[in-house]
C-alpha cells in the first residue's frame, strides 16, 4: 500500500495457504491488525511458485477479502520467499574514508552494504538480502553501530542470503498479474523470527524453527545477530502424505486425523482408542488407532527435526543456544511435538506466537503459529519503509551540506575576487601617481 497511508500490506505465499495482511503501527511501535484473510494455495510447491495463473488467481481471491475487510484499496505490498533453493553465504567487506577527523555517516554504512551486491554469485541466482552482522573500525572489533564513530577504514562481517532468479521473478509475475506493486521480497524464516522471538532470546542464542507445509525455515541468532538461515524443502505435506499412503485413506481425511488426533509422540498416544474414517465411495469404514497415527506423524517428524538439527550444526551455534527453540507455523500446533523436539535435541523449547508485537486489542483470529510469516511481513515491511526514510533524510543532508558548502566557496571566490579588484585599483592609483613625477621632473 501507499506508505503516505501509514498501512502496510504483506501476501505470504505458501504452499498449502495463501494469506493477505493489512496492518498499521501505532505510536507504541505495536502493529494493530485491520483485516486479515487466508485462501487455499494452488500452483505452489515447496514454497515455489510452479503455475502462475493458479497462483494469480489465489492472490486475487485473499486480496479481494481483505480489501472488503478493511474498506481500502491494496496497491502494493511486501511479499515473502522461500524454497529450496534459498541459501546463504559469509562475506566480508570495507571501506576507506578520506579522513580520520569526519563521523562515520548512515551513508557510508549504506555504501558498504550496497557494495556486497555486486559481489560474484552463481549464474541464475540473485542476493535476497545482505545482513551486516558486526563491523570493525580501524581494527577495533565487535561494534554493532558504527555511525557516529571517527575512523578511517570500516569493516564488516556479513550473511548474505542468495535464491533463484526465476523464482523470485515468478513470484515478482504473480504480484503484477494479480494488480498489484511488488515493494520487496523477504525471507520468510526472517520475518517469521521477527514475529515471534524477543529480543532477549536473540541476545541469549535461539533457534526458530518455522514448520509450514511444503518447507521448514530455520532462523539462527545469537547476541543478538544473525547468524544463520536455511529452508528445508519439506514441511507438514509430507506427515500428511504418510498417513495418507499408511492408512490408505484420501488426502483431505489425512489432513483432518492429522490435525484433529494426531501427535508426535506414538507412546503418549493410547492405543484402544480408534478412530473411524469412512470408506472411498461406499466401501467399509476403516479404523484407525490413535497409536498407530501417532508413530506414523513422529517417523516423519523425527526426519525433518534431523535435518534441522544439521542445519543449527552447521551454524556453529548449536552448543550456544541459551534461549534454545522456538517452533512456528502452522506444523507448531501438532500435539506432544514440543516434547518431541526436546527430546531429540535437549535443548529448551516453547511454541512461538506472534502477539509479542501485536496491540493487545488487535484481531484475535491473528494470534496463531500459522500466521506468523504473514505478521513478520508487516513488521520488516515498516523496517524497510523507515530505512528508506533515513536513506531519503540522509541524502538530503548530504546534498545541504554539500550546497552549504559550494555557497560558502562562492562566498570566499567573491570576497576573493573582491579583495583582488581593490588590490588592483590601488595599484592603478600609484602607477598614474609616479607617472604624472615622472612628466612634472
């Protein structure tokens, strides 16, 4: 939307959900929810757009909801991405200023931020986003803010996340046929982390695990820095796949044990009980025991916890997390899963709702694991409209100073000129008076 209107929309495009947000921030930095609406996703696979007119088509209808809901016109939004193809990088960069005397200005932090996007990637991939992670000033280490400081070389550490041309193209296709601006891309494991975790877990260490239905996006943080990021490319479709293949039932009916009696810990679950799921086009019922479900939901489960638990390995963080884990999405909701998670990781861990930066007032239907990518979108779309603020507020600084400073020169020419002109009259003056001696003598 408009950023005059102060209302910033956000569409989380998801593999079996596609959801469109409005928000507006409040004076305490809260966002209050307007109006919020959620579709069933089609043309989207492991957060990947693979049809386009499906996915339009989607967009349009949860648009056009939320839009009825809060009674203004969207124009344009913040969009989440996500998918296997996602990855991330380190890198490292600096700069060198002219003088030790001037502060480090936003400008020159934008400058080095600016130049990793230029840095050589795989041919067909694109930077997603480039996140400073601390910065070293002439040697000195550890400095989260360096604007202000004096120094003459700057430095900084930074986690490059990189994706696919093509698919963020796709999605870029989607937001245009559905009528719509595309403001930014955002990673969904990024805005999800920025939903859910405080800022007293990312200090200590944490780890958000994002369950969704075709991913699981992880978010690694520690002192309060990201450190890492990582999707990996299965999520609650393919729990409800098993149960599908395993009891020989539909899909919509797998879904439904999977959410209403499922667990993921099969000796928590009890065995007599039985649950009876009508036969396909009149054949006999089938029953299904509560315990048979259940082992079925943790193979799977025990599965994508492990490729989690290599990716927080991989961080280098694994042994440093305080604050533990924080699981999300709408997989979060499973019964007995943060027990599971606990006990294949030791680490502490608690279901993540996105109320921590909602007015306590704001629409309750929100306040749920599985929107909290689509309430992260809101809140990094508010950081990036403000980082556009103080680039704009920066710039015309800049180009003050600079004005200030070429009137000043033309000031100091002029007194120049001045001083030169009154030199060279007096000089007229003298030269005439010793040439009228020289005529008299």
């Amino acid at each position: 939307m408009s950023h005059k209107t102060d209302l910033v929309a956000a569409i989380d495009i998801g593999t079996t959900k596609i959801v469109a947000i409005v928000g507006k921030k409040k004076e305490n930095g809260k966002i209050d929810i307007l109006g919020i609406s959620k579709t069933p996703s089609k043309g989207v696979k492991r957060g990947v757009v693979q049809n386009i007119d499906e996915a339009v088509n989607s967009i349009q209808k949860t648009v056009e909801d939320v839009q009825f809901t809060i009674g203004k016109e969207i124009k344009d939004v913040f969009v989440g991405i996500a998918g296997q193809h996602i990855r991330s990088i380190k890198n490292r960069g600096y700069i060198n200023r002219d003088s030790y005397d001037d502060e480090i200005t936003r400008k020159d932090i934008d400058d080095l931020v600016n130049d990793m996007y230029k840095i050589p990637i795989d041919f067909g991939e694109e930077i997603i986003h480039v996140l400073p992670q601390n910065y070293i000033v002439d040697n000195e280490t550890g400095i989260k803010n360096p604007v202000g400081m004096s120094g003459k070389r700057v430095e900084a550490n930074f986690h490059i996340v990189i994706g696919q041309v093509a698919s963020a193209r796709n999605i870029s296709k989607c937001i245009t046929k559905a009528g719509l601006k595309l403001n930014s891309l955002i990673l969904e494991p990024l805005a999800s982390s920025e939903a859910v975790l405080t800022e007293d877990e990312k200090e200590a260490g944490v780890a958000l695990v994002d369950i969704g239905g075709g991913t699981t996006d992880i978010a690694v943080f520690y002192d309060d820095i990201i450190r890492h990021t990582a999707v990996i490319p299965f999520g609650g479709d393919v729990v409800t796949k098993d149960i599908k293949e395993g009891c020989s039932i539909l899909q919509r009916q797998a879904e439904l044990l999977k959410i209403q009696y499922g667990s993921a810990l099969g000796d928590l679950a009890k065995e007599e009980e039985v649950v009876s799921i009508p036969g396909i086009s009149g054949r006999e019922p089938k029953e299904i025991s509560f315990k048979s479900l259940a082992y079925i939901i943790q193979s799977r489960m025990e599965e994508i916890l492990d490729a989690v638990i290599y990716e927080i390995e991989n961080s280098g963080y694994f042994d440093r997390l305080s604050a533990g884990i924080v699981i999300t999405g709408g997989g979060a909701l499973l019964k007995h899963l943060p027990a599971l998670v606990k006990f294949k990781t030791g680490m502490d861990v608690r279901v993540g709702y996105p109320s921590e930066h909602l007015v306590n007032d704001s629409n309750s239907d929100v306040n749920d694991p599985m929107f909290a990518t689509s309430v992260g979108l809101v809140l990094k779309g508010y950081e990036h409209i403000e980082k556009d603020k103080r680039s704009f507020v920066a710039e015309e600084e800049e180009m003050e100073t600079e004005q200030n400073k070429s009137e000043d020169e033309e000031i100091s020419e002029g007194k120049k000129e001045s001083k030169q002109g009154i030199m060279n009259t007096l000089k007229k003056v003298f030269t005439d008076m010793f040439n009228e001696d020289d005529v008299e003598m």
